[in-house]
C-alpha cells in the first residue's frame, strides 16, 4: 500500500474516522486529479459511491489539509480548488477558460527558501499565481475582447 494512502487511513482512525470505501476513492480522486473543486470530486465519487454525500466530501478534504496533503487555491471563477502538489510551483490561471495550470522553476524553491531566511519563519506552504491566457484562447482572441470572467 502507498505509504500516503497509508497514512491517510491512519489519520482517519487517529481522529475516530471510519475508513470508508468512499473515504478512499476521495483521496484516490484527488490525488489523481488536476486542481479539482469539492463539486467536481463529489461528481466524481458519486458515480462510484452512489450514496456519497457532500459532507464526507468536504470533511475527507478537510483532513487531507490538516495533514498538509492539499492547499486551498482560489481562482478566478470563486471556486475554490485544491492543490495537490506541494512542491514549489507557479500556478498559471487562464481568464478564458479557467484552466489552471503548474509551472515549475527552480528560482521559486530559491525564492521559498530566502524568505523563510529573512523572515525567520517556518514555511509550510506557500501559492504564487499569474493570471492571463493560454495559448488556445490567445488564439480564439480573449485576450482582446475582455472575458465576462475578468469582468465580474
């Protein structure tokens, strides 16, 4: 079993949680999924557990924070999403379609590092986030007529 997976299960039961089919598939979900909003994984557990509810969504996404497993990501549309890379990354925000997308530079860890230096705290996690457009709607030409998402 995978050592996470392990531990998840573990801190399930620490906190008087029920290991549940479901509470797996959750994590499974997300672990496996692109910046996934808590809707978007409830669709997703549903189809396999049809009896699912939001509340075991929300209180599994929960606890995956607690454990420092996933962050909290907002993006432009108010959804909230969840990050499940925890390495240092740029995360790209399209104003067309709303993907969100990772970039990753070595300059960000170094970043990461000199203000956990000169600042003297202990960083846990940190969210650095740009906003524009892809490539594909650059094409289709959001970038010149305004999207009604950059409007709002």
């Amino acid at each position: 079993m995978e050592e996470k997976l392990k531990e998840f299960i573990d801190v399930l039961r620490e906190k008087g949680h029920k290991v549940t089919p479901q509470s797996l598939e959750i994590y499974r979900i997300i672990k496996n999924s692109k910046h996934p909003t808590a809707e978007e994984i409830y669709r997703k557990v549903k189809k396999s557990h049809p009896t699912v509810s939001p509340a075991t969504v929300y209180k599994t996404i929960e606890l995956l924070r607690g454990m420092g497993e996933i962050q909290e990501i907002s993006v432009i549309d108010g959804k909230i999403r969840y990050e499940t890379n925890m390495n240092p990354h740029i995360n790209l925000h399209c104003l067309g379609c709303g993907k969100v997308e990772d970039l990753f530079l070595d300059k960000i860890k170094e970043l990461g590092e000199e203000v956990a230096l000169k600042s003297r705290y202990e960083i846990k996690s940190q969210s650095f986030d740009f906003f524009g457009y892809c490539s594909k709607c650059q094409k289709q030409n959001f970038s010149k007529n305004k999207n009604r998402r950059e409007e709002r």
